[in-house]
C-alpha cells in the first residue's frame, strides 16, 4: 500500500511520513523546499519513501501525484497537509499575493487532491483521505491569521460534505491541531509564537509533530474503520 503525503520534509508532515514508514507502509511525499532535504529523509528511510519537488498548486499537480504514486503500488490514502500561512498580523495588512497564495495552498489543492482520489478510487474500497486542518478554523485568530483561519474552517466543511459523498468506499476525516512547535511560526514572522502562546493551552505546552502524525496515521488506519466525517481536535485543551 501507499499513502500520498503532501508537505512531507519537515515539520508534522514529514512527522507523518517517517509513522508510516515505521508501520511498513510506501510513501510519496511532495515537497517545495531543496532536493536535498528530500534525499536526505529518503535515505534515512528506505526504498519504501520517495520524495517528489512539487507545487500542489500546478494545474497537473493532481495527475501527476497519483501517477507517480501508483506506479510505486496500490494507493490507498491521501494525506492533505501541505499549507501556508501569511506573515502574522491583521487581515488589514494581508496582501492580495499572499491571501491567493492562502487559499490556493490551504484549500483550491486539498479540494483537488480529493476530487482526483475521488475519480480514482469510484468503487473501490478501504481508502482513506486525511485531511490536516487547524484549531484556528474554530478561534478565527484574531489579530494573527484570519484568513488562513477561514481557509481551515472550509476544509472542516469540505471534510464534512465529501465522507458522506465517498461512503462507504472512502473514509474522509481531518486532524485539528492546535499551536505545534514548527518552523511555520518563523516562516511567519515569529520564531516563538508556539510558546508566546503557551500560557493560554490548558496542557501548558505546544504540541510536537509526532503528537499530531499518530492521529493522522490512526485516522488512515482500519483501527478507525468506523471513523468519517470527524474532525479530530489534537490542541492541547483549546
């Protein structure tokens, strides 16, 4: 089997890819960042993990993903998590570049990705898609993120509408982190939000990738055959 894993070099998605390695299963994972960075997780990994440098917002994007994958075997779930998010502050000063990009990343690619797996996978059974949202779509991050909040809420919805579309073949669930200990706050503008914030978590601590890529791997996993349409909050409290 092989599960698609958007955004797998670093943080919770690369978290995701190493988990499933460990259980055995084959991964392609795309990623925007140097092919180095990739070789590297390949190699620490085995032949069972493939890395591919991909724009999830390429208009091919879809199609060549699946391809790749099936060429690698049986592709049986779906992993959405690439995402990005502006530089931190109010809507008032979002850029319309940046607030494209928001939405082309955080939601137009996952909406994609879904619709591709959902023409490969028509009467098949036993796949699983997985979607990585955020607390935010539920806290609106005020004065910080609010549009990427608002992309997150429509992944929530969408995770929704399409596991009652796919069911029973297809099982469509999202994972709802909150504050994780990554290198997206620097890539936005703040090194260290996830423990500026800390205060205001009942658990007292931001959470680690590995914490969110157990239950994005159970969710994908039979042991959730019961599991559709769920958003799964893994926030710490929030």
């Amino acid at each position: 089997m092989v599960v698609i894993v958007t955004g797998g070099s670093r943080g919770i998605g690369r978290s995701v890819v190493e988990r499933l390695y460990a259980d055995g299963v084959g991964v392609l994972f795309t990623h925007s960042g140097s092919d180095e960075e990739a070789r590297e997780l390949c190699g620490s990994l085995g032949p069972l993990v493939r890395g591919v440098r991909l724009d999830v917002t390429d208009d091919d994007a879809p199609e060549r993903l699946f391809d790749l994958a099936e060429s690698m075997g049986e592709v049986s779930g779906l992993v959405n998590n690439a995402g990005v998010t502006s530089r931190i502050g109010p809507l008032a000063a979002l850029g319309d570049d940046d607030l494209r990009r928001l939405v082309d990343v955080n939601l137009v690619a996952p909406v994609r990705l879904c619709r591709e797996a959902a023409r490969r996978w028509t009467g098949t059974s036993g796949r699983s898609i997985v979607t990585v949202s955020s607390v935010a779509a539920r806290t609106g991050s005020p004065g910080e993120y609010v549009a990427y909040a608002a992309t997150k809420a429509a992944v929530d919805t969408m995770t929704l509408g399409l596991a009652k579309e796919l069911a029973p073949g297809v099982r469509v669930n999202a994972v709802s982190p909150g504050t994780i200990d990554t290198t997206i706050h620097a890539r936005s503008g703040e090194p260290g939000r996830a423990w500026r914030v800390a205060e205001r978590i009942p658990l007292g601590r931001p959470g680690q990738p590995d914490e969110i890529a157990e239950a994005v791997v159970w969710l994908l996993s039979e042991k959730a055959s019961y599991v559709t349409g769920t958003v799964l909050d893994v926030a710490g409290g929030l």
